[in-house]
C-alpha cells in the first residue's frame, strides 16, 4: 500500500494554474496527488514521474461520469475534486491533448461560479452586517464595553465576527479572482499551467490552522464558562469567601436571613460564579436580611438591610480603572454617576463612594481585583468601607500567593 503524505492545503483554491503547476512539482518529488481535503492535501508516495495536471470547474460540485469518461478518452485521468474544483492527470510523455484549446469556452466554465460566489458574498455580507450591528449594540449601546469583555458572555460572538469579517473578505478576493481569470480566458489568455506557485501558495498556505485555532478557541470559551458559571445558597458562616457580609456591616444579634428559594437555592442570600478570559475569577452576589422589632424610619416596614456585590480578578490590571467607571455606570442612576465622590485610602489603589439615605454604592480597587458593593441600611459609610478594604485586601494577596 502507498505511503499517504499530507501537506497542508493552500487557501486560495481559485489560482487554478498555481495549484496545477504546484501539483506537477511534487510529482517530480515522488509525491502524487490523491486527495484534497478542508486542510490538508493528500499525496501517494511513488517513483518521480512528471506527470500534467489540469483543474476543471463545473457547474455543480460534482462531475458527471460522461464527462470523466471523455477526459479519459483523451488521456486525462480523473483524480480528486473539492468544490466546484476536478482534477485530471497525464503523464507529460504521454502528449494528451489540452482539456480545452479556446480560453473563451473555458471561460464559460466559469460564468455559473462565477454567480455563486458573488450570491454567497451578498448574503454572507448582510449576514455580518446584521451580526456587526447587534454586536455593537451589546457592546456600546449602554456604554459599558469593559464590563461587558470582562464578564465575557460576548467574547465568543466578537471572535466569530472577526472569523466571518475574514470569510467576507476571502469571499471578496475568490469572486475579484475567479471573474478577473474568466476575463482574461474571453480576451484569449490561456491559464499558465506552470506559474510560480512558491510564494503566493506557501504564503496561504498557514491560514487554514490559525483560523482553526480561532474557531476553536471561540468554541472552548462558552463551554469555560459553563464549567465555571454556578450559584449557590450563601453560608450562614464566613466561608472565606471574598465578599463583605451582611452580619458584619449590621452587627446586629436580631438580624435574620429574608429567605427566598428556588431549586433549592435562597436567591436572597446567594453568590454566583463565573469566568472569561479577561477576568478568571468573578462573584455576584445578594444577601438580604430582616430585623424583627425595628422599622424603617420612613415607617414604610420593618427595617430589611441588604447588600449586593459584584468582585472580578482581571487578567490585566489596565481594565481596573475603565471597569469601574463602567460598574458605577451600569449600577447607578444617570442622576448618580456625577454624585461618586473619589476618596483616598491608606490600602486600595482606588476608592469611589455614593452615598444616598439609606442606600450606599462602593468601587474599590487593588492591584487586578475591582470590587463594586450596593447597601441598603443604616450602618456607617465607614464602616463599609473598611469591611471592603478587608475583604479586597485578603483577596488581592490570596490571588498573589
């Protein structure tokens, strides 16, 4: 049985004479053309032979046995096809007639391709459109586009959309070539089975394996994320999570959990997690309490604190100032933003504190770790603070170590 050697398959299918001459080249090599896959070209190893090749384009991906036969009839053997694309081989001794001796018949063979692709660019283009346009709405719309690539839910979709940008633009150059090509074959340019196909093939020829890579890293990314993406019932204790509690902020022995399950999760008291590239470690939480005996002072119910979190560890400490501009605006009224006030602290790199009534809004950054922190109660602003800087600090040097 023949060795099979397989080298990896130039992208650019439509240089019809490259890919012939190349072909040719690798059969004085020992090295026969038997397959021609997504990304790789598969050759038979034998004795150096040289051997012509032609490529014929059809109508429809495949090629009728009548056709094959009256190649054969004429010295062509048929080989392999890919696409729209056949290949036919002779021995150079064996003096076969050319499969087509008016460049303006071929030519023709062209025209129905010709079509497709300019079809298939078309829709491909308004397809991309319409995927740019929502993806820019998901990044820009609501004006946090850092918060949005740290959390990664859209990662994947930008990946794919630079993936399908290409496909457009290969799309592009296939339609310019093939109709460039069919203009020259009616203006009696007939193809150079033996043009130079060193640099133009072993250019395109590593394109096929980045653009695997990048479908499959766009591919491991979400299933990532699912592995990692849970919630779970908050624990009475501690636990040594890094999140400031709602015990501690209130010290109060009369508090009580203000319970709400669902699947056996107290959505009340609970924390998510999740990953991305950009932010490995993320937390979400709610924690919500209730204090039998004391009411608010508005009289409006018994005094209920709570308090939310949202903390992310960055890959790169760069995103730390842009996401918390994005956190205060995602999480604040537009009447909010403005009313932050910056305040220095002896141990985070950057604090930033809203503070209305009842309610309490903190951005805190250290090093790579960003934590934002919502409270509704009547504990001190100080107070939770400090526990902020506790809990970022105990995190920011758990990451480090």
């Amino acid at each position: 049985m023949s060795k099979i050697v397989r080298k990896i398959r130039p992208s650019e299918y439509w240089r019809i004479g490259e890919h012939e001459s190349y072909f040719s080249d690798m059969s004085l090599k020992g090295l026969h053309l038997h397959k021609i896959g997504t990304y790789f070209i598969h050759f038979k190893k034998g004795e150096p032979k040289r051997i012509e090749y032609r490529m014929e384009v059809t109508k429809k991906k495949s090629i009728t046995y009548e056709q094959i036969d009256l190649y054969e009839e004429n010295g062509w053997e048929y080989v392999t096809s890919y696409q729209y694309f056949h290949v036919f081989s002779s021995l150079e001794e064996s003096n076969a007639p050319e499969i087509h001796t008016d460049p303006a018949e071929q030519a023709y063979t062209l025209q129905r391709l010709s079509k497709i692709l300019l079809v298939n660019l078309i829709a491909m283009s308004l397809a991309v459109a319409l995927m740019i346009g929502l993806l820019s709405a998901t990044w820009f719309l609501d004006g946090t586009p850092v918060l949005r690539l740290v959390e990664g839910y859209i990662i994947q979709q930008s990946i794919m959309s630079i993936l399908f940008l290409y496909y457009v633009y290969y799309s592009i150059q296939a339609t310019r070539a093939i109709r460039s090509l069919k203009r020259d074959l009616n203006e009696g340019k007939a193809i150079n089975h033996h043009a130079p196909w060193q640099s133009s093939l072993h250019k395109n020829a590593i394109f096929p394996f980045f653009y695997a890579g990048i479908a499959l890293v766009s591919a491991i990314l979400p299933v990532m994320q699912l592995i990692k993406m849970d919630t779970y019932t908050l624990p009475q204790e501690d636990g040594g999570l890094p999140i400031v509690r709602l015990a501690d902020i209130e010290q109060n022995p009369l508090l009580q959990r203000d319970e709400y399950y669902i699947d056996e999760v107290d959505w009340a008291n609970r924390y998510s997690t999740n990953w991305s590239i950009f932010a490995p470690v993320q937390y979400e939480t709610d924690e919500g309490g209730i204090v039998e005996g004391r009411m608010w002072l508005d009289e409006s119910g018994t005094y209920s604190p709570s308090i939310s979190s949202e903390i992310y560890e960055l890959t790169f400490q760069a995103f730390a100032a842009p996401l918390v501009k994005d956190l205060i605006k995602w999480n604040s009224y537009k009447e909010e933003i403005d009313s932050y006030v910056e305040i220095d602290h002896a141990t985070l790199d950057e604090l930033r504190v809203h503070e209305e009534e009842e309610q309490k809004q903190i951005v805190a950054v250290k090093g790579k770790v960003v934590m934002y922190v919502r409270y509704y109660g009547y504990a001190d602003v100080d107070h939770l603070i400090e526990n902020v800087a506790q809990k970022i600090e105990v995190f920011a040097e758990k990451e480090n170590t």
